[in-house]
C-alpha cells in the first residue's frame, strides 16, 4: 500500500489539487492529514471538503482522489468521521483559531487578521464544527503487505500529530525543524513509543533517527525499519517555507518499506489571486510567492517574475 501523509494546505486550493493529481498518479491508496486545512489562503471550505474526501479514500466504497466532494452527503461525513476514520484528519493550530477552540490573537498580525476573516466570513459554521471534532493525534499501525500477517514486521506502529510530541493541549504547539537542537529531539523521542511519529506544522520538511542511543538527522528517502525511533516531519502541500515555492509530503509504501518526500508544482498566480479576492492580506500572497514571510508591501515587478516563472 501506498500512504500519502500531508499537512498544512492553509486553504490553498491549487496545491491541493496538484497534490491530488500527484499523489494519485503516483498510486497512492490511502490519506492521513495531519492539520491545517484553513487560514492564509482564499479556500477554506473547497479544500475542507476535498480533504474530508480524501480520508475516505481507501475506506469507503465508490470514493477516490477525484470524486467530487458535492457527491458526499454531509450526514453521512457526520457519521464515518465520529467513528474510526476520525483520526484521518487532525487538528492543526490555525485551525483550532478559525473554529472558535482558540484565540488568534498570539498569532502575528497577519495570521491573526486573517484567521478573523476565515472564521467570520469564509468558512461556514458547518465547517467550523467539523473542525472543532478532529482529534490531535492518531496512533495506528500501518500494515506491511510485502511480509506475511504474523511477522513482526508485517504491522509498523505509527503516530500522526500536527505539532512536536508532547503533552497535547491547545495553544501549546510545537516545532520539529531541521535546524532543531539536540535537547528537543532528546525530549520528543522520549515521548513517542512508535517506530515513527509523522508531523506537520513548522513546514519544513526533515527526519531524524534514533538508533543505539544515538540521534540524527538522516535523508530522504528513508526506510521504516533499521532504527529504533523516527520523527518525520512532511512539509506542507499548501504553506512552503525557507524560500521553497514547491508544496510537499510524504509517500510511506509499505511493500518496499520506505518513507519518500515528494515535491511538487501548483498554480501560484491562482493561488495568489484566490488570497486577494478573498480580503485576505497580501502578506499571505507575498508568503507563497517568496516561499516565506516578507515585509508588508504592494506588488512589484520582482514578484510578477517569480510567479512567471
């Protein structure tokens, strides 16, 4: 089985849908999110929805990467995401601000003026509710086709979380960065019993091993077993950060037992102007454009080149 793990659309439709596009063509069978689906971009409810479409993937007959979300009755979302597949979509920070469980104003101002206009004009109270159910983390175990059922290998146990490990609470969300000092990983990987803990939220992409007493950062692609403990963390499909204008995630196939980071193109001009049709600040176009955050200021020549580009 192929497993898409991703996190951090922030209401950025084109790269979502790019996302789709690769990750099914590259045979993914199976969706964990994990967290921000909303704030900084124009589309919260349109990518809710194909996020809420795509944990079913996998698990509900008639349902795959391209099926339009319109297809799939609300009661019935209701319903399958209050029981098992509840942990196919998690929580993230900004999602707690836009849905009424946190207040955004520890948020820089960008942030926090946007999360204002998601909650109160883009995003309807259904979804809103939707949000406020998602759990904080998924525990779970990842089948090995390529072994037989009994092996000890055949089941990798595994955790999706939106922020570092740690004690779960709102408003205490933190980061795994590749930069990231030892004492931090030292505390994280003691707080995990899994072979690897996936996580989102500080959109950087990096790993790290724990193997003889020892931690350290290794490279993509990196396989599930061989050490005694992984911190993964995905990127973000919809936010990249560090000068990258690239969304990422991870593919985990579980026949060759490997765990690979994918990049990928979207449509940033109609990202751009999903964010300014919206009211948003342009401070978020400028963060997709430059692949970070960049003093408040219009539009110039500068930027039209990078999103031609």
């Amino acid at each position: 089985m192929r497993i898409a793990v991703y996190s951090d659309v922030h209401a950025n439709l084109p790269a979502l849908m790019a996302f789709i596009k690769d990750s099914a063509g590259r045979g993914v069978q199976c969706y964990e999110f994990l967290g921000d689906s909303v704030n900084y971009g124009g589309s919260p409810q349109e990518c809710m929805d194909e996020i809420i479409k795509l944990g079913m993937v996998g698990h509900i007959k008639g349902i795959d990467a391209f099926t339009p979300p319109s297809f799939i009755d609300r009661e019935f979302i209701e319903e399958v995401y209050s029981g098992p597949l509840a942990g196919k979509i998690l929580l993230g920070n900004n999602d707690a601000a836009c849905c009424g469980l946190e207040d955004p104003g520890y948020f820089a101002e960008a942030a926090r003026i946007s999360a204002v206009i998601t909650k109160t004009k883009l995003l309807s109270e259904w979804h809103q509710a939707f949000l406020r159910g998602r759990p904080m983390e998924a525990p779970m175990n990842t089948c090995n086709e390529s072994v037989e059922k009994g092996h000890e290998d055949w089941s990798v146990p595994v955790r999706y979380n939106h922020s570092a490990p740690g004690n779960l609470c709102l408003e205490e969300w933190h980061y795994v960065k590749p930069n990231i000092n030892i004492e931090h990983l030292e505390f994280y990987f003691n707080y995990f019993k899994e072979r690897v803990f996936f996580v989102g939220h500080s959109h950087q992409p990096c790993s790290f091993v724990q193997a003889g007493g020892e931690i350290f950062p290794v490279t993509f692609p990196l396989p599930t077993k061989n050490y005694d403990k992984a911190i993964v963390n995905v990127g973000a499909v919809g936010q990249p950060r560090e000068g990258m204008i690239k969304g990422s995630y991870v593919m985990v196939d579980s026949i060759e037992k490997t765990i690979e980071l994918i990049w990928f193109d979207y449509d940033i001009r109609q990202a751009v102007d999903d964010i300014l049709n919206a009211g948003l600040p342009e401070q978020n176009a400028h963060r997709l454009i430059h692949g970070k955050a960049v003093p408040e200021r219009t539009f110039d020549k500068t930027d039209s080149g990078r999103l031609h580009a």
